[in-house]
C-alpha cells in the first residue's frame, strides 16, 4: 500500500516542520511549501490527497488560491484542510463547505482530521 500524500503550505517554519513531521511520522508522505510559490503548478504536477493550506502566505492568499482550484474541474473535489489565525476568515469558509482548523492547532487535532479527511 502507498502512503498518502499531502502537500502543506504553511510560512511558519516551526509550524510547517510540526505539520510535516507529525504526518510523516504516521505514514503519510509530505511536501512543505513555505510560501505559496508555484502552488497551483505543483499540484498540477503531483496532485496531493490533501492539500493543508494556510490562509496568509506571502504568495498565496488562501481564499483567492480556493476559488482557483474549485474552478478547475480537475480540482473541484480536492480535499483542502485551511489553517488559519484569522477567526472571521476561518468561519467565513467554514460556511462555504471547507474544513477549517483555527491557530494554534494542537498536533493529536491535526493528525485526527487529516484521517477523517482522507477516510473519507
């Protein structure tokens, strides 16, 4: 059996090295994007089972980057955890059907959504 793949934007570095290692610890594979750089063209290269996406990264705003994926056909079904400080975005897309976990996320949290999620 394959490991899943995630692939995590997340500009805090102790954060996105917190996310990757715990993931990876249970058996799931990682790519960690610190900045939203190129994100659109590397899940077109490898599409990830997960995206785990932070809502303010300095290439990519989190809403902004959602609705582009949505758009594409080939995107409209990928499964996007958002992390996110900002209470008022988080519960504003919330709404709109994303799985949302609000800052500071505890480690246990993280890897029991990623499971549901990618259960699911």
């Amino acid at each position: 059996m394959t490991s899943k793949y995630i692939l995590i934007v997340e500009d805090d570095t102790n954060l996105g090295n917190i996310y990757s290692l715990s993931l990876e610890h249970v058996g799931y594979e990682t790519t960690l994007n610190r900045d939203g750089r190129d994100l659109c063209a590397m899940i077109v290269e490898r599409r990830p089972d997960l995206l785990i996406l932070d809502m303010h990264v300095p290439f990519s705003w989190g809403p902004e980057t959602i609705n582009k994926l949505r758009a594409k056909p080939e995107f409209a079904d990928l499964k996007i955890l958002v992390t996110t400080a900002d209470i008022v975005v988080g519960h504003s897309l919330e709404r709109e059907g994303e799985r949302v976990l609000i800052k500071p996320v505890q480690v246990a949290h993280l890897v029991k959504v990623v499971e549901e999620l990618l259960e699911a």
